[in-house]
C-alpha cells in the first residue's frame, strides 16, 4: 500500500482510531517529506478516491461484517457461510481498489508492513471461506446421511402404530399430516391406539417427529407451485452439491482437523484485523520511518495490549465464556468432569496478557537510539516492563491451583493427631471447617489491576519533551487508574457478597473497567512521538485524541455488546431447530 501525500501527518492520531476523521486531516506534508517528487504528489492527489475508497470498504468488511460472521461461526449457525461470503466479496473489492491504487502511483512507503500483512490476510480469508465451505458441507452430508440410516425405522414404526394411512395411503397425501396433527390416525385406529403398546409408540412417534419433518419436506416440495418448486429444486441441487461433492475427496480425519483450523482462524482473525488496520494507518501516514519504527512498535503493542484487554472485559461482562466460569459466575459442571479439574481462570488470562505486555517491550524504547548511550527515560522504560513481566508472573503463579494448594499446605490438620480428651468440634462440622472457602468460588487477583494502576501513575507524571505529549500521556495515564480503581470496587462487591449463579452476575463496575481500557489503549496508541509532531505542526491540541477517541469507543462497546446478542440470538435459533 501506498502513501497518499495530500493529507497531513495530521492523520496518525485519526487513523489509529479507525479512520474516523479522515476528511479533517487536509494539508501539506513537506516538512516531513521534502524530498519527495511533486509528480508524485500530483498522482497521489489525482488517484486519492481509489485509497479513501479501499479503507471504506475495509471499514465496513472488518469492523461491520466480519464480528457478525464470527459471532455466527462460533454459535455455530447456518448463516454462517453466507456471512462470511459478504465479507469475503466486500474484502476482495477493497484489495482490488488497493491493487488499482498501486498499479497507478508511485510507491511512497517502501518496503512497509501493510503491503506485506495484508496479503497474508488476504489468503488467509481465502482459506476461511474455503474451510467454511468443507464445514458446511460434511455437515449437509452428515445430516442427509443420518435422515436416510433412520428412515427405515421411521417408516416401520409408523406402519406398527397405524400410522401407514398417514404415510402411504392418498386420502392423507396431500397435507402430508406429521404426528403430532390433530388429524394424525382414523376414528376406528383410535381405540386400538390406546392399548398398551400405545404409551410407547406414542413417545416415538415424538422423537421421530422432527426427523419426518426433515425428510418429508423435502417430498413435500413436488406438491407445491412451479415458482416454489423450482427455487427448492435449486436449493437441493447446491445442497447436494456441498453435501455429496466435496466430502468425497477429504477424510473424516482430515476434516476434523481442517475444523479445528478453521476455529483457530475464527478466534484469532479479528485481532490479525486490527494488526492490518493499525499498520494501514501507519502506511496512509507515512509514520514510524527508520529507526522511529521501534518507537512506534512499543506504543502500538503496548496500547494495543490494553484496547483487546478492554474488549475480553467488556466480554466478560456481557457473558462471554459463561461456560468456563469467567463472566463473574460459578462455572456450571460439565459432564463426566470432575468438579475439582482446574481450568484456567480470566485473571490467568489477564496476568498473562500483562506478562506479554512487559516481555515484548523490553528494549523497543531504546532501539531507535541503539548504540547511544542509555537515558534516564530509557531506564523509566525498562524498569516499566520488568514491573510488568514479574506483576504478570506474580499474577498466573496466584491463578495456579497447584501453587495455592501448596500455600494450604502450610495449614495442619490438628484434630488428626488430638488427643482423645481434647476439646472438640462435631464430626460433620469440623469436616465442613475444612473446605475450601466461598471467596474462593471467584478469582479474585488484584495484581493486573494493580500494574494497570501503577502504569496509570507512572504516565501521569512521565516527562515529556512537549506539552501536548504531556497532555495525551496524563489522558491515558488516567483513564488506566480510572480502570484500575473500578475493577477493585468489582473485587469488593464480591468478596462481600460471592456469587451464586450460574448465569453471569454483570456487575456494573465492568463497563467502567473496560470502557477506561478502551480508550485508554487508543489515546496510548496515539500518543507516539511522530504522532504528537503531526498534531503541533497541525495546530491540534491533547484534546483532538481524547474527544475522538471517547466517542470511537462508546460506539465500539455498543457494537461489541451487540455482537454477543447476535451470537446468543444465533445459538437459540440453532438450538431451536434441533429440537424439530
């Protein structure tokens, strides 16, 4: 991708929130790019609506299209192949208008991480369409083949209860009666229908029910008009299509494997979107050249670490991984498990992300000045990370049940070696002094919390070499302790009060939790050192970033909220049609 020379370096801290003010970034860019041809400026100029266009239908196809899809594909729906077919369509015509961009002006960003990126996307949404397609397809296949093994029961246990008029015989034909019609069976086959035998068949005929729907609908299609028939003549030919085609070629074994790719895929590509859509920002710019690359990378890692942590809390608090006991719920048992298997909990989650937020950072600050000697900022920096990498360690070592029931260790069983005439309790009650207590039905690990929280200090008062940059650093230094200090008021609220339920309890300190690491991630994110030069040579203050970016992400959790009642709506409906 290629940079577009009539908009300002103004368009950093607009671009990495999305795109969203795009239109407002007009200007001249020589003080960063004198250098550069005037032809190329003209050609930039003169071909701009093929890129504004390209990053529209990319807005669309990866913030619009693409959650809905993989809402539907983890729910499982039948909607899901069609989801994902509009994105792909949408996503092909903004790299085709990318491919027409590039093949028309002069390559202003060589050798940048967009072009690269979005490539590997680009076939990696081929691969998902293609693994969605196989999914679809083994499970038509599946389906038709079990409608066919049980027919012959179906049909047998009819004819044993006296339902053959209702199958074969002509006077019932036309409506083609299901079992439980109230027209199902004659007035003479009422009285031997209430014989002994009839309680059972009657119970079949109630698990077969769905199964004569499924199959006899399909017989049903002949009795219907000509425009009716013709469109379920086609249906059943792409049907038999995926269902008969495609299977044939690939393995059982081979598909459950190219399933779990596919589910690799899905839970991950959302976050391979939001890596394509910062570095496109970065290339629309022209930002982070040479060294400054590091600089960018840090802010961007670690600013990025904390939007998607905003995001797993505001998913947690709309009920996400319910299943697993991390949407401030007791985790409902599984089957054949044993209550007491461990399972990795959310603060694990949230430790770990902290750990990699320290790990990744360690020396990117002073990369872009290697070989000079170290400054007191650069050793801020270091000390920041090797906060984090031990906060984070320090945190899953607290989540591990091994580790915690090695600490209990230290607690002994006294009234196994008590004398006999010592005083003691009752059996059942000492027995119940010895389980585990109920604050332990939660995690609760205040160490993410509080690295978020001492970050948020740190950057309040982290000095900076301009005003404005102090400015943006405080911002998101405050919003950082605005999520810390909620997240400890969730900690009280259940240590007082642990929950109950199996349902998820939506404490309503979350949404300040998550709202303030939002946001806080992006005003991170733009408050590099070559995004804060663009903004004093636009003439835009601290407060450009801060306002742009509190309504980007209140319509964000909207959306996201939205997403998950999408997915709940797709599971109930599948779950629906099963039981037909």
């Amino acid at each position: 991708m290629r940079t577009c020379p009539e908009f300002t370096k103004a368009a950093p801290a607009v671009l990495v929130l999305l795109f969203s003010l795009t239109a407002s970034a007009h200007g001249d860019e020589t003080h960063m790019a004198a250098d550069m041809d005037m032809g190329m400026t003209t050609a930039g100029a003169e071909y701009s609506y093929l890129i504004l266009a390209h990053i529209a239908l990319m807005t669309i196809a990866w913030v619009f299209v693409l959650p809905i899809a993989v809402m539907l594909s983890i729910s499982r729906s039948r909607l899901n192949l069609f989801a994902q077919s509009g994105f792909f369509i949408i996503n092909l015509g903004g790299v085709i208008l990318a491919m027409l961009y590039n093949s028309r002006t002069t390559d202003l960003y060589p050798h940048n991480a967009h072009h690269t990126i979005g490539w590997l996307l680009t076939w990696v949404t081929v691969a998902q369409i293609c693994l969605a397609l196989i999914t679809a397809s083994a499970r038509m296949r599946r389906g038709s083949r079990n409608s066919e093994e049980q027919l012959p029961f179906m049909q047998s246990l009819q004819q044993s209860g006296g339902g053959h008029q209702w199958a074969n015989g002509t006077e019932n034909a036309p409506g083609y009666r299901f079992s439980d019609d109230s027209g199902h069976g004659t007035e003479q086959n009422d009285e031997s229908l209430r014989g002994s035998s009839s309680s059972s068949l009657e119970d079949d005929r109630d698990v077969m029910n769905g199964i004569n729907r499924k199959y006899y609908e399909g017989e049903a299609d002949d009795l219907a008009p000509s425009s009716k028939r013709s469109r379920h003549v086609l249906v059943k030919r792409l049907r038999a299509v995926l269902s008969g085609k495609v299977p044939l070629y690939i393995s059982s074994r081979v598909t459950g494997l190219l399933r779990i790719i596919e589910t690799i895929i899905t839970r991950t590509i959302l976050i391979q979107g939001f890596v394509a859509i910062t570095t496109g920002a970065v290339t629309y710019a022209g930002i982070f050249r040479g060294r400054d690359v590091f600089s960018g990378l840090a802010h961007f890692i670690k600013g990025g670490v904390f939007f998607w942590y905003g995001i797993f809390t505001l998913g947690r608090w709309a009920g996400s991984f319910a299943d697993r006991g991390w949407a401030w719920n007791i985790k409902p048992r599984t089957s054949g498990k044993s209550e007491n298997v461990s399972t990795i909990s959310a603060e694990f989650v949230e430790s770990f992300l902290i750990f990699f937020y320290g790990s990744t950072n360690i020396f990117l600050e002073h990369l872009n000045a290697w070989g000079q000697a170290w400054s007191a900022q650069d050793m801020e920096h270091i000390s920041i990370t090797i906060m984090f990498i031990g906060g984070g360690l320090c945190g899953m070592l607290i989540e591990s049940t091994g580790i915690r029931n090695l600490l209990n260790i230290n607690t002994p069983k006294i009234s196994l070696n008590r004398p006999v005439d010592s005083p003691s309790m009752e059996g059942e009650d000492e027995e119940s002094s010895w389980q585990p207590p109920q604050s332990y039905k939660i995690s609760m690990n205040p160490i993410p919390a509080l690295m978020v929280l001492l970050l948020g200090i740190m950057m309040s008062s982290h000095h900076q070499s301009s005003m404005v940059s102090t400015m943006i650093h405080k911002q998101w230094g405050t919003l950082l302790m605005g999520a810390s200090f909620a997240r400890g008021l969730t900690y009280i609220i259940f240590y007082l009060s642990p929950p109950t339920s199996f349902l998820p309890s939506r404490p309503p300190s979350e949404l300040i939790t998550a709202f303030c690491l939002m946001a806080g991630g992006l005003v991170f994110m733009a408050s590099s050192r070559d995004t804060v030069v663009s903004m004093e040579y636009n003439n835009l203050d601290a407060m450009f970033v801060f306002t742009v970016t509190m309504g980007l992400v209140s319509f964000l959790m909207a959306w996201i909220i939205l997403n998950v009642a999408v997915k709940g709506w797709a599971l109930q409906k599948e779950r629906r049609r099963n039981r037909l």
